[in-house]
C-alpha cells in the first residue's frame, strides 16, 4: 500500500467497545445504587425476549457479545455509555450504571456509585493509606484489598454499589506539604508499587486466577506526575507538570507501570494537570502510547472528574468544548467522570462521506487466482469500525457510464471529510484483457473533481488497481488532500485502509512500477518490445530504468507520515582494476571490460546513517540505485538493492550495502555479454547521491 499525497492521520478509539470488553460482560451491572431492588443487564427471568440478543448469550466470547452490543446501539446510546453516569438502553434491558464509586481504604460513600442511606448502613474503614504503607507488609495490603471488595461485592447485590471502585492512589508522596500525601503509600516509588500491585489483586480478587473474572475492578489514579492540589494559588485544575524523563522514568510512571502490568488492573485514571504542556487526559502518547501500548492495559482509561472539561474551561487548551472531547477521545480516554462528553461528543464527532465505486466492493479486493476468502472487510467496513459514515456508489461500478454526481456532491458537501474509493476491477484489467487507456474508467473522474469542489474538509482519494493511472488531475487539485494506491488489497484491506487514513499505522509502501500520463501510451504499441529509447524515432522507452519523460508518480515513490534523514558514512569513492599484463586493455582506452576475472571477488561496503526524524515509529525503505557511464546504450539509472529498516521516534540505524564489483557495476552491450563499465557511476543511496569511480 503506497501512501502518494500525505494528509493528517487521525486516531479514534472505539471507546464503548474497549468499556464494555473491559467491564461489561465480567461483571453485571446493577441500574441504581441506592435501590435494594436492582435491575441487572440481560435478566430474562423479567423479561425472556433478551434470550434472542447474542450480547447476552452467555455461550459466545467477550469479544461477540461486545460486538453483537455495539451493532444494535444508536449514536447517542454509545455517547451515553461515554459518561460516569451511563444511560441504560431500556429496549435493550441495559440499566442505567453509576462508574463512580471509592474503596481507598474501605468501600466510600464519596462518588454516586455507591451510598449507604439504603439496605446497607455501613462498611469496614481501615486505617488511611499513609499509615497501612508503614507496615511494609505485602501480604496485608492485599489482605485490606480482599476484605474491601468483599463488602463492595455486598453491597453491590443489593443496589448499593456498583463495581467499578476507583482506587487506589499510587502518587509518589513527593512533598511533605500535598494534603492527599494521606492517600499514598508514600515517597518511595518501589514501596508505591507493591501497595499498587497487592491492593489491586486483592480488590479484584484475581490472584493466581483468571485475570478476566474480576471480583470488582479497580482503578489506578492520578495518572500522572500529579501531587499539587491548591498552593499558593496554584491550582491542580491549571498546573503543568514541567517533568524530565528521568524523573517520569524512575519516580512517577514506576507504580502505574506495576499496576498495569504485575497488577492486570482494569482501570487507570488521567489526572487534571498537564505534563510539560499537554493535558495527561489529552496527550496520545501517554495514554495510547504508553499505558495501551508498551503496558498493555487490559482495560479503560478514565478521566478524573471534570478533568476534559478542564481541558477547556480552565487550561484553555482548546477552543472549544467539542475539540476538548475530541482531543481527549482521540488520546484514548475511554470515560469521562461527569457529564462533559455526553454534552459535547455529537458535537465532537465528525462523519465521513464515503463515495464511489469501489468503496463496498469484495471480490475485486482479491484480484484474480484467488481462494476462497474466509471473511472480507470492505473499505467501508474498515472506515465504520471508527468513525461515522454515510455512503453514496457515484457509479453502479466501475466502468462508470452514468455516474450520480448530484447525490455524491450532496453527501459530500455536508461531511467532515470525504473518501474517494476508485479505480479498475476485473471487468478493466486482467488476463486476456489489456487496458486500452491509462484513465479512471468512465466518469469516475468527473464524479471525482465534482466531490472534491464541494467538500468542505479533507479528500482522501483512493484508488484500487492493478496497474498505474493517469491521475495528474488529482494530484494537481488542491482540494484533494491524498491520493493513496491500494492495488488489490485483499479480504481484509479495508481494515488496512482505515488504519493508514486514521494514522494507526504508518506506511512505508513505494512504487513498484511507473505510474505514466496517458499521453505515454498514445502512440506506443504495446507489442513493440523495445526497452531502451530512441530519440530518432521518438520512442520513449519502458520502465524507469530506460524512460526519461514525464510520470505521473515514478517507480519508488511514496511516502509516510515522518520524515527520515540520511547522511552517508565515509562512501568509497575509487574501485581499481587489476588486470593481467597481457590485456588490451592497459595499452588502449576502454570503455569497459569483461564482468569476469580476477576482479570478480571485489565489493565494496556502502553505508547509510538512518535517523527517524518524526515523533513517532516508522519504517523507512531504503534504495540503492545506481546510474552507470553512458556506455553500451546503458540504463537510466537501474536498482542495485535495497532495505526496510524500523526505527522509533528519534531513533537511528546504519544501514549497509555490499555492492558486487562484477554484479553491480556492469552493463549488458550490444552483444548480450555483461561488461563492467569503466568510468563515473552515480550512486543514489536513499536521498543522496555520490560519484564512484571505476578505473583499470
């Protein structure tokens, strides 16, 4: 998949999947805290119709229930699911759920998930955290832990709690003057995280058992470098933590890691600060990036409370409630503790137009000699799965005769961005059946630019193909954003699709042919086999290595959302040839000398410095090309090797390439015999280029 034209990657988690794969189906939820009655999701002993939902068929996976759930569920019922205070779905039989309950050190009544003014009066409070720390007792932090979850589970079965406890506090207690230091296990990050890990396992109660069946699931908060609530004027809500990494490294993140990690816990709570300038509820890199991906959360991100609307109210990082939402959905907040998200999240959520073609197309994703796929994900099936779309054909198919471009335009002009899935199929190019122009079939390309004129947002052009196309109106037009080629992509390319529009992958894909104007193929016939050209006749030649004219995209572009730099390491520079005294060609100018001999066992070693200049993972392809001396009607310039090479952000590698003497720098003359070309070669090594000289 080559990525031709760049547009910003985008990255929205699918957050009422993640709650409910996290929560849902492990534990059952009652509808009220204060009621002794409660109401539990799926009970068909009240109502039998249920039984026929697969999201309560307690005989499939986690994963198809969440999925059958999710599918029957309206946008504003996913937002309600979004909120500390869910909103049940009653034709569903879904209660409402309250999340927010406290076990910090006994089962709290502070937060509306759990009260103690019904059936239940009362619960065990152990001491406050500072003080259980000093017995640096493991075994009795875990102990504390199981008594508590005991008691909450309780109260939970008769409507007085929820289960879902949002404790406990693993700040490190970094000055003696912070007034939640009492919370704590206290200043040592290795003491914090064994209090972490014990009082997590014993709150879940998962201890050498299924890390997935949870006895109630607890929270590990103030996710992070959070220990200022109220000094001296400055406040929690607008306080930017200007931390090092040294000190995030081996002071801070310590207990979380543990808790995500050696604790399996099932929740992690975002603070209200920011760290070095970026809300902790709204930075992708500590929430996707660090707590999802190198911990591996097996659960759901929560804000603390307020903390999105924070985001925007009292640090004034963004302009608006909506991009508040947004920025923090986006991080990879899954829960928002209060209101907020429910409030704004239809505001915050933009929807594609999906249009053409090929954008709901199967069989043409496979190409031809093909299986029997076990299941297909269409572009835009693939573009659904995280973001809201509409779809509109454009052209019954993709030959495209009549094309509804008012429909199309329509749709387009009110979406926030659009996605243009065109291209061939089978009908245009396969075997037996040669194309006969370089264009998008049909109308394809009028439908096109009339959606792209109209389009209020970003254009993604997609085109699906075998070969290349003439596209330069495309590539020309500045309303269209990116033009990505995704030839055939397979059952699951519109999962491939979407994760490079959304930016969760990075591509690194580069031309493996030219992409010519159909000017190029005019007045060419395809049977004439000639490779090289000549300018006498005005033949063009084939392929990059013999053809110097315009191309739409030329063989080995593409690009990615970084940026790579490259820098050569000391590159040789002069290659010399022993020949024996007897041949012609010490007494005589040559141009060149046979590709056998003594010489043959030469190489040289060309080395490439790679840097990752972005502030994320990427891959980089790496070519080594060489254009040799005009000798013996000598290619262009012609491919020698080349490397894929992954890098982390700031990340560098030297790459290394062993160039064959009697390989690498011969041409084939006239006679159809290889010949090492003496003279200048021209070595483009990545993004650079030097000389090397081949002398006898």
């Amino acid at each position: 998949m080559s990525y031709l034209r760049q547009t910003k990657g985008n990255r929205a988690l699918s957050s009422v999947s993640t709650l409910l794969l996290s929560i849902l189906f492990f534990i059952t939820k009652p509808s009220n805290a204060q009621s002794s009655s409660p109401k539990f999701a799926c009970d068909v002993t009240k109502n039998p119709s249920l039984a026929g939902y697969g999201f309560c068929n307690t005989g499939l996976n986690a994963e198809a229930r969440v999925t059958d759930l999710v599918g029957r569920l309206t946008l504003e019922e996913k937002i309600g699911f979004l909120v500390s205070k869910a909103t049940g779905v009653s034709r569903l039989g879904i209660p409402d759920y309250n999340w927010w309950s406290e076990a910090l050190h006994g089962v709290s009544d502070v937060g509306d998930g759990s009260s103690f003014k019904g059936p239940v009066p009362g619960a065990t409070s152990f001491p406050q955290v500072i003080l259980t720390a000093a017995s640096f007792n493991v075994s009795l932090f875990q102990a504390i832990g199981k008594v508590v979850s005991t008691e909450a589970r309780a109260m939970y079965n008769v409507g007085a709690a929820g289960l879902t406890f949002w404790s406990p506090n693993v700040n490190i207690f970094r000055d003696p003057r912070w007034g939640r230091g009492q919370e704590t296990p206290g200043e040592d990050p290795t003491l914090v995280s064994k209090y972490a890990v014990a009082y997590v396992k014993g709150l879940q109660g998962t201890d050498g058992g299924d890390p997935n069946l949870l006895k109630v699931a607890a929270c590990c908060k103030h996710y992070t470098a959070y220990d200022v609530d109220n000094w001296k004027g400055v406040s929690r809500y607008t306080f930017n933590s200007k931390t090092e990494n040294i000190y995030m490294d081996d002071t801070f993140q310590p207990p979380f890691k543990s808790c995500v990690v050696d604790g399996n816990v099932a929740s992690v709570m975002c603070s209200y600060n920011q760290v070095n300038g970026k809300p902790t509820c709204a930075d992708p890199d500590l929430l996707s990036g660090v707590i999802r991906g190198q911990w591996k959360l097996n659960g759901y991100i929560v804000s603390d409370c307020d903390s999105v609307e924070v985001i925007y109210a009292n640090q004034h990082y963004t302009k608006t409630p909506e991009e508040a939402v947004a920025k923090s959905m986006l991080a990879g907040l899954d829960l928002n503790c209060d209101h907020f998200t429910g409030q704004h999240a239809l505001g915050a959520e933009g929807w594609f137009a999906v249009i053409g073609p090929n954008a709901n197309v199967t069989d043409t994703m496979i190409g031809n000699y093909h299986g029997v796929p076990c299941k297909y994900t269409t572009p835009l099936q693939g573009l659904v799965e995280t973001v809201w779309a509409k779809y509109q054909m454009g052209c019954p198919n993709v030959a495209c005769t009549e094309a509804d471009i008012d429909s199309a335009t329509s749709l387009a002009a009110s979406a926030d961005a659009v996605v243009l899935v065109m291209g061939t199929d089978l009908s245009i190019e396969r075997e037996d059946h040669d194309r006969v122009d370089l264009f998008l079939p049909g109308k394809q390309q009028q439908l096109v630019t009339e959606v792209a004129k109209v389009a209020k947002g970003p254009v993604v052009l997609v085109i699906m193909s075998g070969g290349g196309l003439d596209v330069t109106f495309a590539k020309n037009d500045p309303k269209i954003t990116s033009i990505m080629w995704v030839g055939f992509p397979g059952q699951a390319g519109g999962l491939a699709i979407a994760d490079v529009i959304f930016g969760r992958h990075n591509p690194s894909g580069k031309l493996p042919m030219t992409w010519y104007p159909q000017s190029y193929v005019e007045n060419l016939p395809m049977s004439n086999m000639n490779m090289r050209a000549d300018n006498s006749t005005g033949y063009p030649g084939r392929t990059y290595r013999f053809y110097t004219g315009e191309t739409v995209y030329a063989f080995g572009d593409g690009i990615s959302y970084i940026h790579f730099n490259h820098r050569l390491i000391k590159p040789p520079r002069l290659v010399s040839l022993s020949l024996a005294k007897s041949h012609p060609c010490r007494t005589s100018k040559c141009q060149s000398v046979d590709a056998i001999g003594p010489y043959c066992g030469k190489a040289i070693e060309v080395q490439l410095r790679v840097r990752n200049a972005g502030e994320r993972e990427g891959t980089d392809t790496v070519f080594l090309f060489t254009t040799p001396p005009a000798v013996h009607r000598s290619p262009v310039k012609h491919l020698l090797a080349f490397e894929k090479v992954c890098l982390g952000k700031k990340e560098k590698a030297v790459v290394r390439f062993n160039v064959d003497v009697c390989k690498d720098l011969s041409v084939v003359d006239e006679t159809g015999k290889r010949k090492i070309a003496l003279g200048v070669h021209v070595l483009h090594v990545g993004s650079l280029k030097y000389s090397l000289i081949v002398r006898i």
